[in-house]
C-alpha cells in the first residue's frame, strides 16, 4: 500500500493513548472500530478489496453499529 499526503507522517499515523481498535468482519473485508460501553461498534475504518463496500452508507467512518 501506498500514502500519498502532505500532512507528517506522525500526524497521519497518530491516535489517543490508550486506545484500542478492535475489528470486527464483515463479507469481503474488515472494519476497523472503537467498541463502546453500551456494546455498539464506532466504525473508524473500512479495509476490503470490494468496491461496492465503500459506496455502502453502513460501513461509512463514524457509523454506529448495532452490538453483535
């Protein structure tokens, strides 16, 4: 993979301390989240090699999603 920004690569690459993503998987790929007291998912990230998931509005960053 390559990254192509003019932000610093610490700025790019950073997150709070403390913090820890967890994954969960969905067909084709994985998302990348924050898990929340209540249970739900925070979706930070998506990474499949499907296309048709990024134009999903239920995997876009932000997105709350329901607890498994």
């Amino acid at each position: 993979m390559v990254l192509h920004t003019v932000l610093p690569l610490p700025l790019v690459l950073w997150r709070p301390e403390g913090q820890a993503y967890a994954y969960r998987r969905v067909h084709n790929g994985y998302l990348q989240g924050v898990q929340n007291r209540d249970g739900s998912f925070t979706l930070s990230r998506l990474v499949s090699t499907d296309p048709s998931l990024y134009l999903d509005p239920r995997y876009f960053p932000g997105a709350v999603l329901p607890p498994p």
